[in-house]
C-alpha cells in the first residue's frame, strides 16, 4: 500500500506563529481596555465638572417700573366731517394735505330731489298768500268769516315754516370744514353713495400731536399724568421715542377692561397721524441700584456661583422691570448669578460657567 502523503494538504502552520498570533490579540485587547479606562475617566471627570451654565455679573444702574400700552397717533385738535342725509356724492374737494378755513365747502351731495321739493313749497307759499289776500279783503268788506281768514293765515305760516326747513335740509347736502386745519384725510369718490355718519374727511391742526393708547385697569392706579413713556414704533425700527403723560380719561371701558391715556409727543417727534405705537409708560425710577437680569430670579430666588458651586440664595426684590430686576438684599455688585435660573441647576452642585454681557440699564 503506498503509504505517501498528499501533496494538496495545507501546510501545518508553524510553532513560532502561534506565540506572534496570541501578542498581536493580546495588545489589542490591551489598547481597547485603556482607551474604555481613559473614556470613564473623562466621563468622571466630567461629571465632577458639572453642567454648563451661562452667567451674568450683578452690576449697577437705574432700575424701571414699566406700565405696558398700546395706540396710535392722533393730532391733540381735529375734527371728523361726515354727511348728515343720504345721497350721491356729486362733487369733492380733493384737498387732502391741504389748508382749510372753517366753511369751506369740502364736498357736495346729489340734492336735485330735496331742491324740487323746494321749488313746490315755494309754490304753494305764493298760493298761500294769494288766498291770505283774498281773505283778508273778503274779511275786510264783511263778506268772509274771521274762521276762513284765520284759516288762510294758518296754511301761510305752515308752508313757510316748511320750506325755512326745507332750505336748511338743503345745506346737510353740502360738507363743510367745522374748523381752520389741514385736510388730513380724505376718502369717497364721485358717484359713491354715502350714509349719514360716513366719516369723509378728518381735519386737524399737523401739531402737536399725542399717542391715544389703552392701558389695562389693573396697571391704571400706576399711571399719573406727568410720567414720562418710552414709545416704539415699526416704522423707526431701533429708536426709542420719548413722550409724557398728558392726559388719563376718568371712566374706563368695562367690556375691554382699560382706561385711554393719553401721552402727549415733542413738537419734533417723527412720528405721524395713524401710525401704531407700543408706549412703556414708567411709573416709577430709581437711579444706582444693584440690578440682575430679570430671567435669574425665580419666586424671589437666585443660584449665585461660589468656587465653581452653585448656591442657592434668597433676595429681597425691589423694582420688577422688564429686563432686570432691582436687588435690595441677598446679593452684591460684581457677583456671578445663574442667567437663566433653569431647573436642572442643583443648590451646592459644581458647575461650569459661560459668562455673558451684561449692560446695566
């Protein structure tokens, strides 16, 4: 039997590979357990270090209590023209932008129909009175009765009183300025029939001028004439206009719950007639006082940053204003404080900080 080996059977692998094969797993195991190490100690280490949170330094400066408004500019002296009958525009001035004396006729309604009812009394009133002759000269010769003459008298008196009605109906078809002023607005257009108290033309003196704004009834008790307001507008994106509390209407409006304010503009204000405005009146100031962001404080509480800790601290509040918040007590000046106080900061807990600007006011 031939006993020979084949030539096709692998090659049994060397002794001297084994040892090489079991180095090279043992060195990766090796690096996987170090780098698996140097990752749980950076995740420690991170952990020690605690959240990141962004901070504010408590500064100094003037604190504000504002009250909230909203409105729009009208002139302090104008006046609304508007029809006092129904009819067809026939005629109008187009004058807006200009200057008008009290009188002038602005527009004119179709008052063919209230003439020719005119016309008719007039007629009868000259038949009237030829029938008060005829009387009169019957009366006088004994002929007529003090009844038929009395009567005559009667019907003459009627008609004329008709048609001093019917003259003054006439005038409600012509639209005239109620007072010296600029046109400021003018709407309608020939043809176009109008109702009475369709406000056609709104005329007014160009200054000065004063924002009409509404102010909630439980802000009201806040606001006193005198107090100076902060106002903004879109179309002077960016500016901050100044105005005063010139007037506060007495009685409030109990359906939308506000009472109207009205805050008077310097005569160079840039805004106009029409335009919208958000007013932040201040009701009350106070210069050079400890301030922290309004966003730090939560039901009278602040995290102040020690050491790297965050500790909890409870404040005496002052002024609430809209972008910080005046401290009487619990911190200092030139202090970090938690900027916002958000909820997975932890009284005593190490944290990292991100400081962020702060400009006092």
């Amino acid at each position: 039997m031939d006993m020979r080996l084949s030539t096709n059977a692998p090659p049994l692998a060397a002794a001297s590979d084994l040892p090489s094969r079991n180095r090279r797993k043992l060195s990766w195991k090796l690096a996987s357990a170090v780098l698996f190490a140097a990752a749980a100690l950076a995740f420690t280490w991170w952990l020690l270090q605690g959240p990141t949170i962004t901070v504010a330094r408590v500064v100094r400066g003037a604190a504000a209590e504002i009250v909230y408004a909203t409105g729009s500019v009208e002139p302090e002296t104008w006046s609304r023209s508007t029809p006092l009958v129904r009819g067809r525009i026939i005629e109008r001035c187009r004058c807006e932008g200009k200057a008008v004396k009290r009188g002038d006729i602005l527009a004119r309604l179709d008052d063919k129909e209230a003439l020719a009812t005119l016309n008719d009394l007039n007629a009868q009133e000259e038949f009237q009175r030829r029938e008060f002759d005829r009387q009169s000269q019957l009366l006088s010769r004994g002929v007529a009765t003090s009844q038929a003459f009395q009567k005559s008298e009667s019907d003459l008196a009627r008609v004329r009183a008709q048609i001093a009605a019917q003259a003054q109906r006439l005038e409600y078809y012509k639209l005239v300025a109620p007072m010296d002023g600029t046109v400021l607005k003018e709407d309608g257009e020939v043809g176009d029939m109008v109702e009475p108290g369709t406000i056609l033309y709104r005329i007014g003196l160009e200054k000065p001028l004063w924002v009409v704004a509404d102010v909630n009834e439980e802000d009201i008790p806040r606001v006193k004439v005198g107090q100076k307001a902060l106002l903004r507008t879109d179309a002077f994106a960016g500016q901050v206009l100044p105005g005063a509390v010139k007037q506060i209407t007495p009685a409030g409006d109990p359906v939308s719950k506000t009472f109207r304010v009205r805050i008077g503009l310097p005569d160079d204000t840039p805004l106009r007639v029409g335009m919208s405005v958000e007013a932040n009146i201040v009701s009350r100031e106070k210069p050079d006082v400890v301030l922290v962001p309004a966003n730090a404080v939560v039901n009278n509480n602040l995290f102040a940053v020690e050491d790297g800790h965050a500790r909890l601290r409870k404040v005496e509040i002052g002024i609430r204003g809209t972008g910080f918040v005046e401290i009487l007590q619990g911190v200092s000046e030139g202090e970090w404080v938690a900027s916002p106080a958000t909820a997975n900061i932890k009284n005593g807990f190490r944290v990292r900080t991100a400081p962020v600007e702060t400009k006092a006011p």
